[in-house]
C-alpha cells in the first residue's frame, strides 16, 4: 500500500451504487475510477459505505494511497457498512446533511452507476447548477450506455419546454474512466 498523500489540491465527489449492479463491468470501472483518483493524487469523497459500487472505488483509492472523505448518515451506517478506514469518516443526521457535506467538499462531481439514490443525487446538484448556485463540472460515467436513458430524459425534458436548452451543458456523458479522467483534469484548468 503506497503512503497517503497529504493535501490534496483535487477532490472527486464520487455518487454510485451501494450494489453492484448487474454487470461485471460496472465495479470494474469503480475500480479502475478509484484507482487513477489515487494515481492522480486527488481526493475521493464519496458516501462513506463499504459495499456495491461505493465499497469498490474507495477500496481501490485506498490501495494506491489516496486520502478518503466518506460521509454517511446515521440510520444508513448498518445498511451501507460505514466504512470507518477513511481518511476522513463523517456521520451525519440525516441524506441532505451528507450531501451538502460531499457536495462542499469536492471540486468536481462524477456520477456512477445506481439506482435512485445516485439520481437523487445528481438532480440536486444539475439543479443547483441550473439556478447559479454552483459551476463545479458534473461528469457521467455511461458505462456500456449506463447514464443514456437518463440523458435522453433531460432531451424530452428540455424538448417539452419544462427546462431550458443549456440545462443539457451543464454535465457532460462519458463512456469509459480514461475519457473521464480527460475531462477532469481539463475542468481543473
């Protein structure tokens, strides 16, 4: 195991899955995310569980040194096996501390697969974006098309008149981790 960088000048909000999801590929990509969070020498901050998807990018972070930021919520530490090796372990009252704990910590948000609490999460933070309350980049990682249905979603939204055109540039959809870790080191600049 390599030493824990200290400081790191980038953080990696990660939303994902607390299951593995039904494919093979997805924790493969969690992995792979988690490794080059580490080679990068950035920060992951993620929601503090040690199982799915969560449980596999902060694993393979701390494998190759990264330094850790989990926050959970209280009545999800059994549920989603807090993980509490972090470098950084953060309980929480409740789901709209820890988001605002993940969202104020990081410089970037990237969104894995999941299910409803990955898109909770997502939505929260599209939305703060579509008012001005932030202009950190948020990245998709449409693993074998994961993230496609959603982004036609946003394109029927916009197409209907509920949100407007620019609502589609406020994230960006990737298809593999070295084109996402491409678009992150950009949005540093």
């Amino acid at each position: 195991m390599s030493a824990v960088r200290p400081h790191p000048s980038f953080s990696v909000c990660v939303y994902c899955g607390s299951r593995a999801g039904g494919r093979p590929v997805y924790e493969a990509d969690a992995t792979a995310l988690g490794h080059a969070i580490a080679e990068a020498g950035w920060r992951l901050v993620y929601g503090a569980g040690d199982v799915g998807l969560m449980g596999a990018v902060a694993r393979a972070a701390q494998e190759k040194g990264a330094q850790t930021f989990g926050v959970i919520p209280t009545h999800l530490l059994p549920k989603e096996v807090g993980k509490r090796d972090l470098t950084t372990f953060i309980v929480t009252e409740n789901m709209h501390e820890r988001k605002k704990v993940m969202f104020m910590n990081c410089d970037a948000i990237v969104v894995l697969p999941g299910g409803a609490g990955s898109l909770d999460e997502f939505f929260e933070v599209l939305t703060w974006k579509q008012i001005g309350l932030h202009d950190k980049p948020i990245f998709l990682l449409s693993t074998e098309g994961y993230w496609a249905p959603l982004a036609d979603l946003i394109d029927h939204v916009i197409d209907e008149g509920f949100a407007p055109a620019s609502t589609a540039t406020y994230f960006e959809t990737v298809d593999t981790v070295p084109e996402l870790l491409e678009a992150l080191r950009a949005a540093r600049v």
